[in-house]
C-alpha cells in the first residue's frame, strides 16, 4: 500500500465487529483501529476495547449524541462527555482523540472549549459547510482549521468532508484539499461521494465520482500515512464490505 496505513472504523457499542477486529490486524489486513465512542459506553465495552491487540484511534462523539464543542449551551456536558473519552483514551493507550470542529456555535467556543481540555492526543476533523439536518458547521475551511490547531491540537483530513465543503463554497475541490494539506494532517478519512450536492454521504468506493486516486496520492506525499475507511457499512455483523474496499484502494495503488 505504498506505505499508507488503512484502519477501519468501528463503533464501541458493537460487539461482534469488536470481536473480530484484533484478527484483521494480526492478518495484516489494517495497521489500527478508529473507535467511535458512544457516550453512553458500558464498562464491559470499554474492557472489551481494552482487550484489543492492535494500535486505537479514538473518535469523540459529535452532534448525533449531543457533543458539539462550539456551543455554548453544551459547554459544562461537553466537558463531562470529553472527561469521560479521555479516560477511555488512557484506558486504552489510544494514539489520538478525533474530535469535529462543531456546528451551530461559534469558533470562539470550539477554541475555549479546546484550551480547557488541553490535551494533545486530540486531532480536529475538517468539516462539511452544510450538515445533514441543514445546520451550518465549522471547521471547513483552511483558516477555521488553523485557528483551532492553534489551541494545540492536530488535524485530521477528512477527503469527503472537504469535497462537500468545497460544493458549497463553489470551488474545485482539489484546491481545497491542497490548502488543508498545508496544514500537515496527521491522519485522514477516505470515503466516496457525489459532486452535485453539499450533503456528507461516505459511499463506497466507486459509487461516487471523487478522484480517489487524487486522495491516495494526497496522502503518498503526506509525511504521515494513516487513513480510516469511512465508506457506509451496510451489514454492522461483518467487515466484508470494508475488505472490499480496501481491494477497490489496492487496485488503483497497483495500476499506479
């Protein structure tokens, strides 16, 4: 893979995809693990992660289960939420907290929120401009992300995120991924999507129209080389459908 280390993504509420995760990584099929934490983990979960033999990212959780770091509103139950990722994170000698750059705040928020929790394992991930549910997010551009890192923090690019920003700023996409590579990720999101809207999509590979060569060789000439899968899983019993998108990445990579 030309260097390029793949981790799939998992959630820490699903049992059976934790079960059979270690053995992925001892096949060499990936080099780690990106856990998203549901806030309401149960003990035996965050044993069960523990148990893992295998390098884990942590990604905190965001708007869907109520954490987003630019409001205001949620400033005290984001702290007690991120207190409680963060121990998971030492619990599990987690390399790096992902955290969203927020929706529906203000950047000034995000940026106190970030120097309260002072922690340097965290990675802010770009954002698309528009959400889901129409809210407007942050973090979509080159200079969102730059004011956030300055908080002390790392930069996770996430390729489809930055195409829907890119849609909804009404620029090459390929511009805006140039700029977000200045900014020296350290990690990245890979996924397919379409370019006739605004809306994240994470489709597998080969159902969108994205240059995922053009991302591949983003992060060749990136000093480092981790990409989470972050293509839909329609079956959450089995990683068939993520194996098989990793083959989609080793065919361009070999035709190369």
């Amino acid at each position: 893979m030309d260097g390029i280390k793949i981790g799939f993504k998992i959630w820490s509420e699903n049992k059976l995809l934790l079960n059979k995760i270690s053995n992925l990584y001892s096949k060499g099929t990936i080099s780690f693990v990106e856990i998203y934490i549901v806030p309401t983990i149960r003990e035996s979960e965050i044993n069960k992660i523990k148990k893992l033999n295998l390098p884990i990212i942590i990604h905190a959780p965001h708007t869907e289960h109520g954490f987003d770091i630019a409001d205001e509103s949620l400033f005290e139950p984001n702290l007690a939420v991120f207190n409680k990722i963060k121990k998971v994170a030492d619990d599990v000698d987690a390399k790096n907290i992902i955290v969203h750059a927020g929706a529906e705040g203000s950047i000034e928020t995000a940026e106190n929120f970030l120097k309260k929790i002072n922690d340097e394992r965290v990675i802010i991930e770009n954002m698309p401009k528009r959400g889901l549910k129409n809210e407007n997010c942050l973090g979509y551009s080159k200079e969102q992300i730059k004011r956030l890192m300055d908080c002390g923090c790392g930069f996770c690019l996430d390729f489809s995120h930055a195409c829907k920003a890119a849609v909804s700023l009404k620029m090459d996409y390929k511009m805006l991924v140039k700029e977000l590579l200045e900014l020296k990720p350290v990690m990245f999101h890979l996924s397919d999507g379409s370019l006739d809207n605004e809306y994240d999509e994470h489709l597998a590979f080969g159902k969108g129209n994205f240059d995922i060569k053009f991302f591949l060789d983003c992060v060749k000439n990136n000093k480092d080389k981790f990409v989470t899968l972050e293509t839909f899983r329609k079956n959450n019993k089995s990683f068939e459908e993520d194996i098989n998108n990793l083959d989609y990445l080793r065919k361009i990579l070999t035709a190369t």
